[in-house]
C-alpha cells in the first residue's frame, strides 16, 4: 500500500505549472474516439483515471499511445465492438461518456455502472432521459447496463431537470453523429463542456451554444482527425492558491485561464488573501489576517463543490466560525471525521459544515476517501503540529499525476512509501479506516 507522511513545512513559496484538466480530459479521450481518424491530444496528465481508460479502449481496438513529449495519439479506425469491461469501467466515473461517443457507431454499448469518489448518491438519470429521447434503451443488469440504438440516433429537445454538466457533455458526444438537430436546455456552461465542445467541432462536428444554457448540435455524418489541447485545471489551481492561505506563504500557479476561476478568487479576497492576477498566471499572498466566511457551492460559475473540501482546510486558519453548505453534493463531507482526528472543530448538519476556525491541528493517522479530500487532508497536514499518516493514496492518484512533487517544490515536507508502515499498529490502522 502507499501512505504519504507529512509534517509540519511552514509557509509554501514558489510557482506551481497547472497540468490539464482532469475533468476535461476524461471527456476529450471518449470524443475522440468519435473520428475516423487519428486524434492528438496535448496536456492530458498522466493520472490513474487515464491509464484505466488506455487500458479499457484497448481492449476495444482502440490504438492509446502516450509519447515521449506526453502527447497523446488515439486511433479509433481499429475499434471492433463496444462491450466495455464492466469491472474496469466501474472504476471511474466518468466511463458513461463512453455511450455517447460509441453508440451512434456501434448501435449498442455495454458498460459498467459508474465509480469513482462516492458521494453516497450521484445519480446518471439525466445521462438516461437524453438518450432515452434520441431513441436509445436501456437494460439494467445487477453489474452493468446495456444501451441500444439499432435503428440509430434522432436528434431531439432536451430540457434537463437539473444542472449537470457530465450529462450535458454526454449529450454533445451521442448527438454529433444522430440524425437531425439536438438542442439542449438547462445545459451546463462549465469550461469542460466549452472544451469538449470545442475538440468536437475541430474534428467537423456543428456544435453552437455551449458555455451558454442552450447547446445546439447538428448531426454529421463522421468526424475526422486533428490536434487539440486541454485548458488547465482550474480545481488544481484553486487548491495551491488556498494552500498559499492555509500555510501564510505565497504561490503562484502559471499556465492557468484565470477567467475559470471567477468565484473562486472573490472568496479567497473576501477571506483575506492578497490575490495578484496576470493573463496566464494567479499569485497567492497568503501572510495575511483571515476571515471567516460562508461558502455556498454551485454548478459553474458558482464556486465548485470540488473546491469546498480544500477550502474547508484553508478556512480553519480563520478565526470564528466559517460554514461551508454544499448544495450539489450535500453528503461529501467524508473529510470532515478526518479533520476532527487531527483536533479540527467542525460539526456536519443537513449538507453544511459549521468550522470553528483558529483552533491549532495536530498529526494524526488520516484516511482519503476521494481526489478532492485528499487535497484537503494534504493541505492540512502542513499546518499542524507533528506528523500526520495519510493512507488513500490511490484516490489522490486519480486528480493528481505528481502530487507529492508539486507539493515539495514549494517547500512541502511529504514523502510518499509503499509497503507497510510498521510503527502503526493493527489496531490503529483500523480506527483510522472507519
């Protein structure tokens, strides 16, 4: 197993190169998949989401290859079927994009239900109601469900009962090649889907309106190759910009849209942070007097519910008492036991947290449940008293192609070890994991 111990490293200095988008990038390896020729891919980050995914398409005949300058090479003119690994698919969650850029070639796809961080419920009934109105059914089985469209897909008008932007971005992908016009309503204006959407038309999709609430695709009859580059990660920017606040240091992240950052950097001003903007870079001056806060998350461009759990450490260096309600995910608060482990002051009441904040932290032994807790738990391992044990290591693998690097370069002290960490014992590691 790996476990990463970290202690107390005082304030973080530096700048941090922000890697493509997680999010975006597990979007953009399922729509190129959509070409009838090569794709090229640029900046999509080596983490354990990616190699699952290279692993699943090629068991499909789909040619992944990673070059030696990190691009990515996908040919999808090799693909044989679309019966998807159930048990690999289940691994992630973002595998159901795999329906929408295979079923309008193959007429039926088989696919395990999806995985990933569970925030208990996260329903894909959406994702469901689109392809259910361009013709499509679905079969549930206890391990997989199998989505068929023999007579093809017909483009449609979907009003989606809620925001949502997998199912937007799943929409895009089975609609570039249905037949007719699709319009989508209530859609999902985050950057993600602007990215994809603009992959897909440089590979001759017609795709208008996305990063507005109404999307309009008009089907084609086959898309081609071409080259194409993620947009960075915002969530990663926004976490060492809130990393600079919790350990009174200054960061700056480079290669970033600061654009995609809007909601953030107003509550990290509106907690105290000195934040100095460029075109392509943000610096974080976080030696400065705290605030306590209240942070209300939202679909984009609201402040995001990946960005309430790191925010949470950050608010924990603010006096008086700061609540963070999220209203997208309202039981992703798994970090919140962990925080306590290490003397936090935080109580969970109906989808908010309420955080006494300026209360010191101590090491402790910490588990990660998913991508977003672990930053959380990293960021608040630096400030507190001792060392602290952090076990989930392969859940922060998953946002995250070299944490522990990006971290250190600042000035953090982390080691990651693999094996088992003999000083903890049996009885311990069981508290830890409850």
């Amino acid at each position: 197993m790996k476990w990463i111990e970290a202690n107390p490293s005082g304030p973080l200095q530096g700048t941090v190169k922000i890697p493509g988008s997680k999010n975006s990038s597990l979007a953009l390896l399922a729509a190129a998949c959509l070409a009838d020729e090569p794709v090229m891919l640029k900046g999509i980050p080596n983490i354990l989401d990616f190699r699952v995914i290279a692993d699943i398409v090629n068991e499909i005949g789909v040619q992944m290859v990673r070059e030696p300058s990190g691009d990515i090479i996908i040919d999808p003119r090799q693909i044989c079927h679309a019966q998807l690994d159930t048990a690999k698919t289940s691994k992630y969650r973002a595998s159901y994009y795999f329906v929408g850029a295979l079923l309008a070639k193959f007429g039926k796809v088989t696919i395990g239900y999806p995985g990933g961080d569970d925030f208990v419920s996260r329903p894909i009934d959406q994702h469901i109601k689109v392809l259910k109105a361009m013709g499509a059914t679905i079969t549930f089985h206890e391990d997989r469900y199998d989505v068929e469209a023999q007579s093809g897909l017909k483009g449609c008008t979907v009003h989606f009962d809620t925001i949502t932007s997998g199912a937007t971005i799943n929409a895009m992908l089975a609609a570039v090649l249905a037949e007719g016009r699709t319009e989508l309503r209530q859609a999902a204006v985050d950057p993600e889907v602007v990215d994809t959407a603009n992959l897909l038309n440089l590979m001759g999709a017609k795709i208008s309106g996305a990063g507005t609430d109404t999307v309009r695709i008009q089907g084609v009859k086959q898309l081609g190759g071409c080259e194409y580059s993620v947009i960075p990660d915002r969530l990663i920017a926004g976490a060492f910009l809130m990393a600079a606040g919790a350990t009174k240091g200054v960061v700056t992240v480079d290669d970033v849209i600061p654009e995609h950052l809007g909601s953030c950097l107003t509550k990290l001003r509106e907690i105290g942070l000195c934040i100095e903007q460029k075109d392509q870079s943000l610096t974080a001056y976080g030696d400065v007097p705290l605030r306590a806060t209240r942070v209300r998350t939202g679909m984009y461009p609201v402040f995001a519910t990946d960005l309430q759990q790191p925010i949470t450490a950050l608010l924990l260096r603010a006096p008086g008492r700061s609540i963070v309600t999220d209203k997208v995910y309202p039981n992703r608060f798994n970090h919140v036991p962990q925080l306590r482990r290490m003397g936090a002051e935080i109580q969970v009441r109906r989808g908010s947290a309420f955080i006494q904040g300026g209360m010191p932290l101590k090491g402790a032994f910490v588990h990660v449940s998913d991508v977003r807790a672990g930053t959380c738990l990293l960021i608040a391992s630096l400030i507190a008293e001792g060392t602290t044990i952090i076990t989930g290591v392969d859940h922060i693998e998953r946002g995250y192609e070299d944490v522990i690097g990006q971290f250190r370069s600042l000035g953090a002290d982390l080691t990651l070890h693999e094996g088992e960490y003999g000083q903890v014992s049996a009885d311990q590691q069981r508290s830890m994991l409850r």
